[in-house]
C-alpha cells in the first residue's frame, strides 16, 4: 500500500495582517500536516494560538515552521547566517510553538524550515546539519521535513533523526532534483491534471520528470501544498481525491498505518 | 462658501502583508488627503514608496501617519511613551515618509499620529506639545491633523503651527467630543444616511450630535474616512457626493482655494 | 531553618549589544537563580543559548524572563495588551526559552515576567491570571515569580501554580507594599548594610518597613538583584554574605531541602 | 595641498544597549565626519536624535548610515535582496535620520552604507545603482562614501553625484583593492606606526600595499576609523596626528578649503 502526507504552511499572517487569497480553515481540512509559522517571517503569538487551535481541531498533524528574522521579506531572501546562528533561531522558533501545541493538549509532529531558510539548508550541508541538530536537541522523536535529495534529509539520517522528504505539486524541477526558480516564467504549475499526474508518479513509482523533460528518481513521504497561489484550494482538493481514485492512502508521516 | 477635506489611512501593509477587504486604489479616487504609514506600526519602505507614487499620480495630499513601535498590535495599543520619545518617534517616521515623496516629485502636507498615538496625544498635552513641536522642527509649513477640540490642535495652535480639525463620518461622538471606544457597540456608525449627515451638519453649522443625542459645538476641517470597515468605500463615495450635492467643496486641507 | 533565593535578570543583550556594566558570569556565581531575557524587550536566540548553558555550567537555577514586545524600550513602557495577547506572549517566551534549557540538558524552574509586563500584572488580576494560566498550560510544575502581595501570586495560588513572593533588596517600597517608581529620588537603596538589614528582617520576620517609615508584613521567598545598579555586584555579594551570617540558607526556590 | 577627511560610524546603540568600548564623544573629536545609525542595523530615535545633536555640537560633518533590516546581525549578514529594495531601504533610512539633521539646525553632508549593504554594493553594480539613485533622489547635493574603486563609487560618478573614495586604516588590503575578510587572522592592522604609514602614503601618492606586498593605486579622500577595535581611540588621534605633522589637511569631504 503506498501513502503520503500532504503539507501546508498556515499561520502566516501576523497581528492584523494577513496572506491575500489564503482560506486557512479550508486548506486544512484537505491536508494531513500543517506547518505553523512561530514569529520570524511570519506569526506573532496571538496568530500561532489561534492556528495551533485550529490544527488541533480539525486533527491535522503539527508542525513547526521556522524562518529567517525577515517579516518585511516574508523569510523568502536569503541571508548569510552562520551554522550557529541557524541552529539558535531553529530552536528558538520551535520551543516557541511548541509551547502553544503542548497548551492546546497537543503533540509536535515535525519541523519543516520556511523558505530561504529551506532553501539554504538544502544546498548547505553546514546549515542542514546545524538545523537538523536542533531540532534533534528539542525533541529526537521529531520528524525533518526536506526537499528531496537535499542536505536537510541527509543531515537528519546521519543522526538518526526521522524525516520525510518532501516534493511539490505545483513547482517545476530541474533535471538536477532542485526546484526552479519562483522568478522562472514557468516554475509554477498550475493546470491540476499535470499536478496530479507528477504527484501520483511520484509517489507510486518514485521518479519525477523535470522541466527539460528529463525522469529522475524522487523519494515523496509528503506532498507541499500551497496556499497563496491562485486557485490553491482548489489544486489542493483534486490533487488529493486523484492521489486517493488511485488507491493512495493519505495521511500524516508521523502516524503509524 | 464651505469647504472641507476627506482624509484616509492608506499604506497600511507590511511586506507580503496587506490589510483585508482594502482597496486603496479606489479609496485614493474618493479622499482629497492620504495619511500613509511610516514603517512603525505599518509600512515597510516598498510598501511606503508604492503607496506615495499611487498617491502622488492621483493628485492626493500627502500625509506621514506616524504610530507607536508596535506592528504586531497595528499601533493600536496604548504605550506609556515620554513626550521626548514621541517627539523622537514623529520626527523620525515623518523623515522617513518624507523622503518618499521628495522621490516622487511631490511635497509632503500634513501629519496626522496613528491609533493609539493619536488618541493619547488628543488627551495629553505633554505628549500633543511634543508632537506637535516635532513636526514644526521638520518643517514649518506642514498641518498638524488631531481630533476635533483635542490637545493636538491646541499644541499646534500654541506654537504657530497650520492644523486640521478632524472629525470622524463613521465613528459615534460623547457628549464631551470625545470618539466612543472601538470596543463599544454602537462605536461604529453604518448607516450612509447618517454618517453624511452628521458631517454635512458638522462643515455646514458647526455642530454634532453625541451618542446620547447631546448636541456639541465642533470644527470639521477634515473628515476621516476609514478603509478597513465593511462597506467602507461605498461608505466614503456616498458621503462625498452628499457633500458635494450640499454644496461643500471637498479639497485637500492645504490647498489653496 | 530560614531559606530564601536569590534572583536575577540576565541575557540582557541583543544580538552585537550589551548593557552597560553588567557582568553576568560573576552575578551567577552570587545568586541562585536566573531569569533569562526570552527576545521581546532583550535577548535573541544566540544570546540566549550563551546565557541558558552559562547558568547551567553554574547550577543555577533557569527562569523564562518574559516581556513586552518592546526592544527600544527595554519592556519598561506600559502597553495596553488584553489578557488574551498577555498569555499569548508569555507562552510564546516561556516555550522559547525552553528549547534552549532543553537543549542544554536542564529543566526549566520558573517565570518571572519582566519590567512593565511583572507592575501590570502586579497590579490588574485579569492580566495576571491570564500570565499565570499560560504558565500552567505550559508546564504546571513550574514556579511563578510575583511581587510579594500581588495580583500574580494570588493567580498562581487561585490554579494552585507553585509561585514565590519577591521582594526587593534595592528599591524602596510604599507603606501599601509596592515598589516606589523608579523615578523616584529615593527609589533605590544603594546603601549596603541598609538593603542586607532589610532584606534579612523581611526573611526571619516577615516585616518589611516602607519608605514612609511604616511596617508592614510581607512574605520574601526570593530576592530580586539587579546587576545594571551601580556596584550591583559587590552589593550582591555583601547581601548574600550577610544573609548567611545570619543564619539563613541560600538556595532556589525549587530546590528541595 | 593634500587633504583628507576622517569618518567614523556612530550612534550604534539601540534603546537601552549600547556596543562595549565604544566612546563617541571622544571619537567624535579626532575625526571629521560622522556617520549616524539609522534604525535598521541600529540606532532608534531617541539614539539618533542624540547623537546628531552631539555631532552638531562638535562640529563634525554628519552622514547617514543605512543598513540592512537585521538588528540582531548588526547589519553585518548579507541579505539578498533586489535592487528596488536597495533603493527603499536606503531612501527611508536617509530621510529618517535627515529628519533630526533638520531638527538640529544643520545640514546633511553625505551618506554612507554600513556593513553587508556597503559590502553587497561594492562588488555588485545593480545593487551600487540603485543605492546612488536613492541617495540622488533625495538630496543630489548629498555625497556618497564608498569604497575606494568600487561599484558605489562608478555608480555614483554616473548619474553625476558627489562622491568620497574611502580606505580603510585599520583593515588589511587584498591585491585587488579589495578589503580582507573580518574572519582572516590578518583583517586588521593593529599597529598604529603601520596604520598611519598605509594611510599617509594613500593620502600623499595615491598607493596602497597589499596583505600579499603588492602595490596599486588607490584614491583616498576619506578614512574610516572604527570605534569598536580595541584601542580605536588611541589609533584613531595617533593617525590624525601623524596625518597633520606630514603636512596633511584634515578636513571633512563637503567643506569648502
């Protein structure tokens, strides 16, 4: 039996503001994992009370979202940040939310690194392995969410930590297993029928195709779905009834089958 | 002949981050002044320097709309701030917005305080004195926005400095001219038919009525518009042709008839 | 056998910047416990890393040391929060500065709000029953710190929270049991022997006398030492000296016997 | 006659912090120019507004000195961000502490970027554009301070701006004009009679050696001096003495001789 767990990030307004187009109650309840923005890009306290509530009642699982110190920049530019320095503000950022997990009566599942920190930590083993040492640190029965083939997995393996790698329904790749680039005209899909297809291959066969056309293998414990793209909602329940018509189970990595 | 100005808030985003149900664009085409955010508790630099060049293109006044340190709580929260950091936190933040629209070609006009700093500058004369004392310092020419019968407009006046008696379409009156909380029930006034008419009441005899049907002596320079409320450009387009149906000329507080 | 804890504050800085004067490697070495700055009015992630695992190096007793979001101002200026935003950031902070004592190896003991944040909730029992409840929800083993007679204690007592009357060695107090303003020419007690003299009566008898020369009872469990006083230190060190000659046991809060 | 002004940065405190060792007003004696924090990397208002009226007081010339949003970095992390960004970040900051400038009764003399933003715009031309638009947009009789042969300095000399070719006393030189790494053993020179020797020869023959004993030319119309070196002071006056005893002016960039 195959399976997979689809993800979101939510909880990305911040005191009076909010995400344009982002419907956070709908998202979750198509996903099976929710990341959870904790104050650096996104998320002050009152915001991630309220989420952590409301992930916690529609039963998805929770994870921790952290980012880079750049709320002006939604977290998305990267910095040079020592190793140290992304270790600190991981951990930080998760005993953060973890605090209103454990008040709402609730359990963290995972930490999955928001944007450019994602996309540093992917391509610097360095940055992966400070992260991955943090979230180890907090809670070794914590699951790292990261790109497919990038550091943050090999990083999380190397210390025994669990992980789940993760791919992109609506992002192109490069032939290289890496994401284009959000600045590419075509680095957004966004017809459902080629999501899906991408998705279902992914999972069922373990092979993605890329922008040049080229098949290359990919492992997908969790699918990102996400929420600002238009049409998200929409992308994200026919991408998940498609993965269930063809006997996909979806569920949280975290729980067991 | 009467005449009198529409003022709103605008530039209120942060980043990726906007204010729900705000069509700025469309609320520049009713007002004749904008009060825009200077980066304290809205309004990163990009954010700043979009929102004056839209204002500067439609012919609007110009205004810094300086706030309390407080992003995550919109300046709406009161701080226990000295009358020298007021001062300090004006000045700086009428700088900054000022910059933007030297860029853009334009002079600046007016400064009206934001939220919290607004109302607790209208009820303390040792905190309106030093904002009011701040905006001189910057520039001489510039019109000090404050509430109607407030400290703000009795600080500028004792100093020499131009100001604009404000007065709210959409906001219910005390007895003693004082705004009810935002908390109240009946803070808000919906009903287009009244709103135009207590403001029409206010340019034209001088006059308001409070909550308790007390009538009061008031100067309606400038009438507030807010952009956040539900309905709030229908709102603000009804009320200017109402004026404007009344005979009032509605045009920016600094220009000259 | 007479016991009381001695407390500080320290990670006070801030990523490059410190406070002037204070040396916080020789203040733990004095007292028994140590509130850490959690990122709202002092402390980022590294700085409370470096600090959590310099008090665990000392066996010092770790509280979260949580404030207003107010870093210019050092969480000293009043706001305005609701309850609600009150217990959000206390959550947050206290989850915070979890992670990092977690990581560490050790247990976090206590929470001592900070600045603003302790005299608000000293004296509005919404706020401090709201401070007290994010506590307990997040670990209901850990013990709040309050001012001897306040609101706080009696929160903490009300949800049946472990909590410790704080009284002050270096500030004046009010015959009504509060602290004098720190505006206040006579707000701090500089002189050695006048502050050890009554911070051992407060212990051994449960009387403390007020700046208006009148006795009143008052419960000391822990002593507040400052370290950014002058001669903070060498006063610290006189105070734990003359406790002990007096007989009285120096050791945490938690700590049992 | 030759002539050269001395700069160093200033008012890098923020609220209550401030960075060990630094003495300002007695830096701010031996040098000619200033350069002021402007709240990003540090500098709040209360700290602006003081150290410009300090800097007025003393008669040094003042520039501002903008940097990255990153306060806990000290601006010293390079962020990626895009021209447009560049261009905002820098016009809000200049006009923010422009604003006490005009308050203290004096002028703004020129605008040097701090840190990463300095460093990022040396060696990219994109980013170097967009900040000597910003600067030209604001005031083109400003001056900008960049690193001698860099991308400031062209982009600067392209749109017609005034500009200063800066060198550093204290820091080593690559082959390639450009500074060493802060994180080579050999960044910084620390020996005064090697300092003042590097700079008089700048100053007087427009050469510099390099940390591998190439010479190349060099333009030098300002130094920097930092404050924050251990012995800066000391550096800082043995420099200026050993500059004016070979016959050199010091003076600041903007005065008139």
């Amino acid at each position: 039996m195959k399976r997979v767990d689809l993800n979101c990030d939510i909880g990305e307004g911040f005191g009076a503001y909010t995400l344009a187009n982002v419907d956070e109650a709908s998202l979750l309840r198509v996903v099976t994992s929710a990341n959870i923005a904790c104050g650096f890009h996104a998320g002050d306290p009152a915001t991630m009370r309220r989420t952590v509530e409301m992930a916690v009642e529609l039963g998805v699982s929770i994870g921790a979202h952290p980012g880079l110190p750049d709320l002006a920049g939604f977290g998305r530019r990267s910095m040079n940040i020592s190793p140290r320095e992304a270790h600190d503000m991981t951990l930080y950022q998760v005993g953060a939310l973890d605090a209103f997990v454990r008040a709402a009566g609730a359990r963290l599942s995972h930490v999955k690194p928001h944007g450019a920190l994602y996309n540093m930590a992917a391509q610097d083993a360095e940055l992966a392995a400070a992260i991955a040492e943090a979230v180890r640190a907090f809670d070794d029965k914590l699951i790292l969410f990261g790109l497919a083939g990038s550091h943050l997995l090999t990083s999380a393996a190397h210390i025994g930590l669990r992980r789940a790698s993760e791919v992109f329904a609506d992002r192109a790749y490069k032939s290289d297993a890496k994401l284009t680039s959000r600045r590419d005209a075509n680095a957004l899909i966004t017809d459902p029928d080629t999501a899906a297809r991408n998705v279902i291959r992914m999972v069922t066969e373990g092979v993605a195709t890329s922008i040049e056309n080229i098949e290359f293998p990919v492992r997908a414990d969790t699918i990102c779905i996400h929420g600002d793209t238009p049409g998200a909602l929409t992308l994200a329940r026919f991408i998940r009834r498609q993965l269930e018509d063809a006997g996909i189970v979806v569920r949280a990595v975290g729980l067991v089958e």
